[in-house]
C-alpha cells in the first residue's frame, strides 16, 4: 500500500506575512492563496521541487 502524506497545517498570526517569510526567506513557492471569508484564506506553500508535500499556512479563529 502506497501512503503519502499531503497537507501539514502550521498555525500562523498573520497571512501575509508567512507568506513572506515562507517565500522570501525560504525560498518556497507560493502554491495557493484563495479567500475564503472575513478573515480566512487557503494558503499553500511548498519548498521548490516538492513532488507531493505541501505546507497549509492555517489563521487560528480565536486565541485558544
């Protein structure tokens, strides 16, 4: 049985600024970034030549 792990979801404050760290500092590549709602996006990265992999940056809905 193949497995494969896809999505790994980090908890960040702010959007665009991971966006910037992940792709600027990192050199990732920005995969996807969609709105979704006040507040919400799809953001995926993944560093350069990742086949199946990718980094979910997630915005927590509250403080806890």
């Amino acid at each position: 049985m193949y497995r494969r792990l896809g999505h790994i979801a980090v908890v960040v404050e702010d959007y665009d600024e991971a966006i910037k760290f992940y792709v600027n500092k990192l050199d990732f590549i920005l995969i996807e970034d969609t709105y979704l709602g006040i507040d919400k996006r799809w953001v995926v990265v993944a560093p350069k030549g990742a086949k199946e992999s990718t980094i979910l940056l997630a915005k927590a809905s509250g403080p806890s």
